[in-house]
C-alpha cells in the first residue's frame, strides 16, 4: 500500500472495555478508535493501522437518578437532540448544541464521545458540557478515573486521554433550582462542514435578580474551548441588570484569545464574542425564572 | 490479518462478503453488489447523496465502514419498489417532476423514507429540514419538498408502512 492513505489492516470490535484498553496499548498510536466515523472518515489519517471499534461496548445510554444524567460515550447526536432529558431547565443547553450541529444525517451517526474526544476548539457540546459541570468517566489498563470535562481538554486535537485511555461515560450533575442556560453559535450556513466561527455557552443560577452562581464558556477563540473566569466571578453576588450584562460580555470577550482563520478574523470573533455571551446570558436569565 | 468476512442483509437478501477493514458500504454496494443506486458524490459526508437507511435510520453510506454493518439490515433504492410497483415517494418525485439531473435523488428519497418510518405527518418545516442533509444543485428544493409531503399524505391514506 501506498504512503498516505487510509488503509488500516485490522478491525477489532472489543465486547468489554478490558478488552478495548488492551487493544489500546498493544496498537499505541498506530490504533484508532472508531464511533460514529464522521470525523475519523473525513479525515482518514494515513498512519492509523488499526481500527477499534466501540459498537459493542454499550456505550448508547442516557440515564437519569438521583445525582444527575449519564451519557454513554457513544450516544448519537439525535438521541441527544430528542431526548426529554434535555428538553427542560438548564439541560437544554444540551439539546441546543446537539440540534446546532452539521445536518440530521450527520447527527444520526456522529456520538457525543467522538465530538469531545476530537477535542476541537470548536466543537458545540464541549461548551454545554462545560457550563453544566460535567465529568468524564475515563477507563485504562489500570481502572477508571473521573475528571473535569474542563481539564479533559489540552490542546487542539488533544485530549487528556492516555494511550490505553478511552471515554466510557459523561455525568451531568443535577444544577440548583432557579438554574438557566442556553447556547448560541454563530455560523455562516447549517451544513455538514460548518463550523462555529465563535459559540459560547451559559449557566446562571439566580434568586430575586441576583447571581448565585454563574459559568461562562467559549469556543473557536483558543487552542481548546476555555471559562470566562473573570466574567464569571464578576456575575457572582451581584444584582443582574443590563449595565453588570454588558460588562460581563466585554470581560468574556478580553478573555478569548482567537486567531485569524478562514472562518472569521480574531478582531471579528473578539466582538462577537461579547455580543453572544450578552445574548447567552439574557435567555438563560429568563431561563432561571421559569 | 486484512479480510474480515461480514454478513449484511440488503433490501431483504443476506450476503456474505469478505471486505478490507477500510472498504466503506458504500464501496460495497456499488462495486460489489452493483447497487449503484446509492450515488457517491462528495465521498465524505457533506452532499448526502450516498444516503441509504440501516435499521430504518438515515445514514450516510461513504461515512460507515462495511465492517461496522456485519449483521445489519440496509435498505437502499432498489429496495423500495414493490416488484414493477414504485414507492409512493417515488411515484411522487416523478409526479411532482421533482427530479432534474438525479443525482442527490436517491439519496433524498431514502433519507425521506427514514423520515416517514418515524413520523408519518411531517409538517413542511421539518421535511426542509430533514433535506438539509442533502445538497440539490439544479431544481432546488420545493419540488422535492412537495413531492415528499405528498407522499407522506398518499402513504397515509394507504396505511402502508
């Protein structure tokens, strides 16, 4: 074969997540995990020899108890869109990342794991993840460990992951009464390849107008999708009006740090990015109320 | 190890193949089955052309491994047809002239008919955006809009499936 084509020479599909890590290492980085195939497909790396394939893995779930909502790693976009998990209180923000992205058949295919794991900069359900304080249940040759989605991601394309490493599950906890949130992106053309040119996601617990807590997130403006810390702890404690909004949105969006790119200029995203958080953070206090 | 042998199930008929980790289904379809039905257009997901329905879901045939169908059941064009009797969706593509070059068709029907197994009264807004999945370059998209809404009312009537 050829140099520079996809021409992987094995295929395991794995029937227990043992199994998968041992694949994992034996293969190290000639080995791919493989999902729903929309990104991997797409780009077809050439130096993967190995395919692994998580379809018997169990890993199609949503689950609702006591502590919150659990999300099999290879959950599809659909389930996630239509899911009545997702359809009221903070948990929306969910469904409204899910139903944001690329065209229905994309998102009958394209899995939750895969969009995270991918760890792009702009990838729609890292935010929403974010905003809701979620963890990733990580599984490797020496057992689990639950992380932060937001330390989960490192650089463009990288993820905390470790080679033996993969996602099995993300756990969203159950948010305080008189939580809101809601995602916005901002986009040229819903199609299969669209991407954000910036998207921001946003939580804000409230009671008679003031902040309690407050989570801010922002893609496509960084080398991963970041917290608005700052605009964050300015909201905390304070009585929400329009002058504390607007203030908060220009803070978020001193925070980003975007490039120049085909999609949009740093200058363009920088501004933008204060005219979604604005608007994130408008619906998602009249989320709070309802 | 290269080959992998797979048992899938097309249009009602079982076949086993032996295919290369890395052979899509939609390669086996057209070069191995001779299903050219399901076109390839972009060849990576963006113009849905190559749309064909596993377990009575929309997918798109240039993004699935034919290893990762083993055991499945697919449903592409040629399966529709009843004998010489066409699909109503058919039917009504024709009836509607909904059709120009055809290319993006048999990918627009088969994620139409995916649409139709699940909700048999589509509103017109949620049959645009079921066909956002799939790109038409020369009629545009009323006339396979009509023809789908169209059907779905005939195959209402008829109670078929």
């Amino acid at each position: 074969m050829k140099e520079g084509f996809f021409r992987p020479r094995e295929y395991h599909r794995p029937n227990n997540l043992q199994e998968a890590t041992w694949l994992l290492s034996s293969f190290g980085k000639r080995a791919k995990l493989i999902a729903g195939g929309t990104d991997l497909l797409v780009n077809k790396p050439p130096e993967v020899e190995c395919l692994i394939d998580v379809a018997s893995l169990d890993l199609n779930y949503i689950r609702k108890d006591g502590n919150g909502i659990t999300i099999g790693a290879a959950t599809t976009l659909d389930l996630i869109e239509r899911s009545p998990m997702f359809s009221a209180g903070p948990y929306v923000v969910l469904s409204e990342a899910a139903s944001n992205m690329a065209t229905p058949t994309v998102r009958n295919m394209a899995t939750i794991g895969g969009n995270i794991c991918n760890a792009s900069p702009a990838a729609d359900l890292s935010l929403a993840l974010m905003v809701l304080d979620s963890t990733v249940k990580i599984y490797g040759l020496d057992g689990s460990r639950v992380l932060p989605i937001g330390a989960f991601f490192e650089d463009v394309n990288k993820t905390a992951l470790a080679e033996d490493e993969l996602l099995v599950e993300i756990h969203i906890p159950m948010s305080p009464a008189g939580t809101g949130a809601s995602f916005l992106k901002l986009r040229h053309h819903q199609t299969a390849i669209d991407l954000a040119v910036v998207n921001v996601a946003t939580r804000l617990t409230c009671s008679d107008d003031f902040c309690e807590d407050a989570r801010i997130a922002l893609g496509a403006v960084a080398k991963r999708p970041i917290y608005a810390e700052k605009a964050k702890r300015l909201l905390t404690g304070k009585r929400l009006d329009g002058k504390l909004i607007q203030e908060a949105a220009e803070i978020a969006s001193k925070e980003a740090k975007p490039i120049d790119d085909v999609r949009s200029s740093a200058r363009y995203r920088r501004r933008m990015i204060a005219v979604l958080v604005k608007r994130a953070l408008e619906l998602s206090i009249t989320r709070c109320e309802t | 190890m290269t080959k992998r042998d797979i048992n899938i199930c097309v249009n009602g008929k079982w076949y086993e193949l032996a295919v290369e980790p890395y052979e899509t289904l939609l390669d086996i379809l057209r070069n191995r089955l001779g299903l050219t039905g399901t076109k390839s257009g972009c060849a990576k997901g963006e113009c849905g052309a190559c749309t064909v329905n596993i377990d009575g879901k929309a997918i798109l045939s240039c993004l699935t491994l034919a290893v990762q169908v083993d055991g499945k059941e697919i449903l592409t064009i040629e399966g529709l047809p009843k004998g010489a009797e066409l699909h109503p969706l058919q039917e009504s593509f024709v009836k509607h002239s909904a059709v120009q070059c055809g290319y993006c068709t048999p990918g627009m029907i088969m994620n139409a008919k995916a649409l139709l197994n699940h909700n048999s009264n589509p509103s017109e807004k949620e049959v645009r955006k079921t066909l956002s999945s799939n790109l038409c370059r020369c009629t545009g998209y009323e006339r396979p809009v009509k023809a789908i809404l169209d059907a779905a009312r005939i195959m209402r009537g008829k109670d078929e499936r």
